[in-house]
C-alpha cells in the first residue's frame, strides 16, 4: 500500500467517506442502458444499447455502418415475446461488412437474444 493525501471523484453520484485508515467509497445510481421497443422492421442507431423486440410478423433490423460506431460499442438483440422460433428477427450488416463473418443472423429460438459490439470499423462480432 501506499499513502494517499487526496482523492478526486467525478459525477454528483459518487461519494467518499473516511473512519481511521479506511475510505469507503458508493456509487449513488445504478448503471442503466437505453432501451428500443421493436415491433416492426428497423435500421438501428448507435444510440441503442438494448433493442426489445416483439412483432406479430418476422423482423429484419438493420445494422448501420460499422464505422458509426466506436471501436467496442455493443448493444444488444433480444427476442421479449418469446416468438423467435416462429417469427425469427433477421440482423443485417450494412453493405459488405459483417457479423462474425456472415452478412446476417437470425434469431430464432424463443426468446434468444444476441449482444453484439463493433470496431469501429467494418465488422461486428457477437460476445
């Protein structure tokens, strides 16, 4: 170990309280992601981080270019009717880019769900 004189916290959240040698340090909120309720076919945005899906049909989402994105970016697909096995969700890459390799992917297994992030460049991969 070693001796600290000072301590700089950022964010109106995160406080830091000291008894004797010991510094106890909280974080006030939770961490929360952004949420999209999809019900019909869609091109994403790099804003989403969770992306809901429940149709009464089969879905395409599309993926914008990977190069909107910052490398590491991820968000996710998740089927939340449970019908997947029956109205697969189709994730498309733009253009010639990729996802793990393939131009898409399908969903298609009740209430299955794929997180995704990118490079930043031109490839997705599913984590």
């Amino acid at each position: 170990t070693s001796a600290v004189t000072s301590i700089d916290f950022v964010g109106s959240s995160v406080t830091a309280g000291a008894s004797g040698n010991n510094v106890t340090v909280t974080i006030a909120d939770s961490i929360a992601y952004s949420r999209r309720a999809v019900t019909t076919t869609i091109t994403s945005s790099v804003n989403d981080a969770i992306l809901g899906v429940s149709g009464t049909t089969a879905i395409n989402i599309r993926l914008p270019s990977a190069g909107a994105y910052t490398a590491g970016q991820y968000f996710t697909v998740k089927d939340e009717s449970g019908a997947a096995h029956t109205k697969n969700i189709t994730i498309l890459a733009s253009g010639s880019q990729t996802i793990d390799g393939e131009n898409s992917l399908v969903l298609e297994s009740a209430y299955a769900s794929f997180s995704l992030y990118c490079n930043g460049i031109n490839r997705y991969y599913v984590y």
